[in-house]
C-alpha cells in the first residue's frame, strides 16, 4: 500500500478502495465504473456535453474545472510542470510524466507480435497498425504510403520545403515534376513550373 496519510477514517476508507479495485459507482450510460460518487457524477458531465467553464480570453467551454486551468495556460504562456533532470518544461502534468519517461528508460507497454518496447501507450498503438500492413494514408507528392496520420504529416513535411511544381488549376504545389504530372491528370489541365 502507498504512505499516504489522512485525518479522517472516512477519508482513508474512501482512499483505500483505490488500492482494492473497488469501484462501487457504476455510469448508467457507459458502464464506466468510480470508486467515488464525485468522480462518478464528474464524469457524467461527457455524457451531458455540458460546460459549464468558460474560458474568459476566448469563450471556450469546459467540462472540469482543472481542464478550464490547463487551457488557460495557452493564453498565459505559463508551464508550471518543469522536469528536474534536463529543466524542460511543460504546460500539462502528463507530458511532463511522459517527458521523464525517455530520462528513465521505462518502457512499459510491449508489442504482443514483435516484442518492442514503448514508453507510451499511444507508439504501441501506432506501432500495431504497422504489423496490419494497412497503409490507407497516400503521399499526394509520392507514392508512399503511411499507417496513420502522423506519419503521413511527418512524411510531407519533407517535401514543404522544395516545392516548385504549381498546378494552373488548383494553385496546389509539388516537389516534383512527376507528382504535379500525376496530380494534373486529374485535371486534365497545364503544368506550370516554377513559382
């Protein structure tokens, strides 16, 4: 069990059905199970798609408070979360966690088919996709294909930087004479080279 410490019975009670797995409070709508009736009544708040907090530099709404809090740090410019190994710091407390796992090495989640380590929960899912050999995203520049977005922006931002070829039609720039000759197929239209 953790260190904690309470003033209360009722407080270390309720503490304490966190360690046992308890989770007594049940949403009617999703099944999602809480350990307390607050965290229960919170999270209804999804279901709801109420907000009741607003953002008072640009009107934005939120569900939880701390999330208004977290927001409201991109106004401010604030990173209160800062990493006591290299001192980088961050606007929110789970990039910060995520940051210091690349400092300690841990990788907790495993690729079942390959067995490669990730220290995000996210890469692993990203890296599944990759053993599916399922690549619906296409280069409109080449002929590469990629597994998921991400990779796919990395990807054409490669290309950003040297694009030469404007198509007459649509004004839409390629790096390449061949890519703006696939792409004006489309259009049936001229090619122009250059800017």
């Amino acid at each position: 069990m953790c260190k904690k410490r309470f003033f209360h019975a009722d407080t270390l009670k309720t503490h304490c059905m966190i360690h046992s797995g308890i989770r007594p409070h049940v949403c009617e709508v999703c099944n999602r199970r809480f350990t307390q009736a607050g965290n229960l009544k919170t999270h209804m708040l999804v279901h709801t798609k109420e907000k009741p907090f607003q953002c008072t530099e640009c009107g934005k709404g939120f569900a939880l408070r701390h999330a208004l809090k977290s927001h409201q740090t991109l106004h401010t410019g604030e990173k209160p979360y800062k990493c006591d190994v290299c001192s980088k710091e961050f606007r929110h407390r789970q990039a910060l966690i995520n940051h210091q796992k690349l400092h300690t090495g841990d990788k907790p989640y495993e690729c079942d088919i390959c067995l490669k380590r990730f220290s995000l929960r996210g890469n692993l899912q990203k890296h599944i996709v990759m053993h599916m050999s399922e690549k619906p995203y296409n280069c409109t520049f080449c002929s590469k294909r990629y597994s998921d977005t991400q990779s796919l922006k990395e990807h054409v931002a490669s290309h950003v930087h040297n694009k030469h070829y404007k198509c007459s039609e649509c004004n839409k720039l390629f790096p390449n004479l061949e890519a703006l000759e696939k792409h004006s197929s489309d259009h049936k239209g001229e090619i122009v080279v250059g800017f």
